[in-house]
C-alpha cells in the first residue's frame, strides 16, 4: 500500500527556446525519505528510513526512531524505541482517535516528524451474494459474490478516519492486484461484472472460479493524502506531505480482511465438476502421495477458452484448497492448467511451492480420460485420471 518517492530530474520546454532544445533541471539537495504506516490491529510497527540524493534513495542505518503515544490512556509503555532494517518494535496496542508521535533523527543531526490519529470503527460489514454474507467487522469471514448479478458493497461506521480503501488481490496469481481505489466516503459498491477499462483485452475484474483476498481498511489523513497526491510537473498537482523536516508519509490504518469467491451460473457443457485421482510421483520417481481432488470449473465471460475454477481435495497427500486457470478447447477437448503445491516433505517447515502443469483431452462423453503431470522445464511426474462428474448437458 505504500509507494516509494523518487524525484526525477524534470525536462521542461521553456518559453523562448527553441522546440528542438530541452532545459533538464538539477537535482536538489538531498533529503530525508520517511515511510510508516501504523496498523491499529497489529502490535508490531515499523518506519523504513531512507534518503533521497541525486535520484536515487538508500537506507539510513543507525538513527534514532522513536514512536510516542500522545494519548496512550491504558498504555503502560507509551515510548517505543525501533531499530533493525526497517526500524521495527513492539508497541502498545493502538486505540481509535490516539494520537502517536514519531521522530527519526540521524547520526547527521537530521530530524523528522510527524503524527498521526488512529482511526476506528464501530461497524464494518462486507456483503456479496447470499448466503454467505454480510461478514461483520473482526470476523474472518468468507463472502460469496455471484459476478453476473451481486456487487460488492463495504459499509463503515468509522472513528476518526478520513478515507476508505479497499484492494482486492488473488494470492493463486502470486498475489496480483485486480482491483484498488481509495475514497472519501465510507461506503463502497463495486459491481460483480466491472471489467477493467485500461485493459485492451477486457479483462474482467472479478474472475469466476477463483478465490480472492478483499481488505477493507479505514484511513488517517496522512495516509489518505498521501495515496491521492502526487507530484506532477505538467498539471502542477502537487504532493501532500505531513512531515517536518522530511517527505514521505506517517500514517495509521485499521484493515480487514475477507475471502472472496466469485461464482457464476454454470452453462457451457465444459463447466461442472471434475474429479482427478492418481498417484503424483517425486522427481526421483517416487510415489509423493495419494492424489484425489476436485475442480469445480466456470467460464470466463471474456476468453473463449479461457476457465477457472476452485480446486480441494488431496494432492500428492496434502490438503490442497484453491483456485487455478485452465483452458478447454471447444474443438479438440484440450485440457490445460496449472496448479500450486508442494513439493516437500511435510516435515518441511515451510515447502517450496512447485506449479505442476497438467495436461490432456477432455472426453465430451464424460468417459474418464487421462492427465499428464510434469512441473516447469518438463520433468515428467506420472498421469493422473480425470472424469467430469456434473455440469450443463
């Protein structure tokens, strides 16, 4: 949520010179670069410091960094000292309309502050589609959003909060943005079919199929200024900055997070539910685990072979809950996708993630028909059988 600030030398055509001439301004001084953004549902903060000098920004290591809380009613600790790379610390827990102070100075005598007001809320609720929805604010809730008819709406009863940002992300896409916007009000409606206007393709904004992350978060001005201002030498819009003795931002948010599964009425015969079982061998070539898993499949309304769909189940003996692409040829039956998994052992604390690319024709019959498994660079994993088990005749 949070962009970098990089002053560019600026080309200007001045009045009186010749069109073919360009006059390139000099860099200025260099200046400290501050960035923190508090989250008021976490305890753990940090502030990155940097400084800007001739275009190019680096870190600023051992200065002091300090976070005061202004108003810290039943704070014990109201003073937290950060360090590390970023800056970071343990602070009390941050109340709606609190005021915490920061200020950085460095070895160089350098000093910024800043502070900001926590924002809040007495009521958050999210809604899609039914059943599954409103989810009420503090509840880690799921929230269902038929694309062909629903909207998603974001209701907020806020405490000292100046804007509303919602993001919408899709962690099987590593993470990708589909859809952000900030504003002034504290409700939001985004309709379910919204295609996306800059893209040439007609990309629709809500895939369905596929699973999504929405965070809903109320903001402080600092914030709200920060992500709606900008410097712009051609329009003169100019950034707004709330720092002393340094630009970037000193801001606080308070956000929640939502699953979102974006569903659609099934009618291409190609849609429905399929069922792969199997055997996924390791690169070695042995057995990794049983596989049993399903795929309940949607058409994209854009791409004509375009498919996603939600897959759970087993996979090479793990619990496997997500959402992944394919494609299904209308003329050959070619069937394509791709899936994340591990492929570690379960003693791994953390395993590496492997895409395995699954390959093979769909049978219109319906008859079971077979899957090539392989991960990147062709490393061939055994086949698997897949079966269509429902969907539109």
């Amino acid at each position: 949520m949070v962009r970098g600030i990089r002053p560019a030398a600026v080309i200007l055509f001045l009045a009186g010179c010749k069109l073919t001439e360009t006059v390139t301004t000099p860099y200025g001084d260099p200046f400290l670069v501050v960035h923190s953004v508090l989250q008021a549902n976490q305890t753990r903060q940090s502030v990155i410091v940097e400084r800007s000098s001739n275009g190019f920004q680096t870190r600023v290591a051992n200065a002091r960094v300090r976070l005061e809380a202004l108003d810290p009613g039943d704070c014990t600790s109201p003073v937290a000292e950060l360090s590390g790379d970023p800056y970071v610390a343990n602070v009390c827990r941050l109340q709606p309309g609190m005021r915490v102070a920061l200020r950085v100075e460095t070895t160089a005598g350098e000093v910024v502050t800043g502070v900001t007001r926590v924002p809040g809320v007495t009521a958050m609720e999210v809604s899609g589609g039914t059943p599954l929805s409103p989810v009420p604010f503090g509840t880690a809730g799921s929230v269902l959003l038929d694309r062909t008819r629903d909207s998603i709406r974001v209701a907020v009863t806020a405490i000292s909060a100046r804007g509303l940002q919602v993001e919408v992300i899709r962690p099987s896409a590593g993470g990708f943005v589909t859809y952000r916007t900030i504003t002034d009000s504290m409700g939001l409606a985004v309709p379910g079919d919204l295609v996306d206007p800059f893209d040439g393709n007609g990309r629709t904004v809500f895939r369905v199929g596929a699973y999504y992350v929405l965070s809903a978060a109320v903001t402080d001005t600092n914030y709200f200024d920060f992500v709606r201002s900008g410097t712009n030498p051609l329009t003169g819009r100019g950034f707004i900055n709330h720092l002393t003795g340094g630009v970037g931002v000193f801001g606080s948010v308070l956000v929640q997070k939502y699953q979102l599964k974006v569903v659609a009425p099934q009618t291409d015969p190609r849609e429905g539910v399929y069922r792969i079982t199997g055997n996924v061998l390791g690169p070695t070539g042995t057995v990794m685990g049983p596989t049993d898993i399903t795929w309940n499949v949607f058409r994209d309304p854009v791409s004509t072979g375009g498919f996603a769909g939600f897959v759970y189940g087993t996979w090479a003996g793990r619990p496997l809950d997500t959402s992944a692409n394919l494609t299904i040829s209308d003329s050959d039956g070619s069937f394509a996708g791709i899936l994340l998994g591990s492929a570690d052992s379960p003693a791994v604390p953390e395993p590496l993630i492997d895409a395995y690319i699954l390959s093979g024709k769909r049978d219109s019959s319906r008859a079971p028909f077979t899957l090539d498994v392989s991960l990147a660079g062709n490393i061939h994993l055994g086949t698997l059988t897949a079966v269509q088990v429902s969907g539109p005749p």
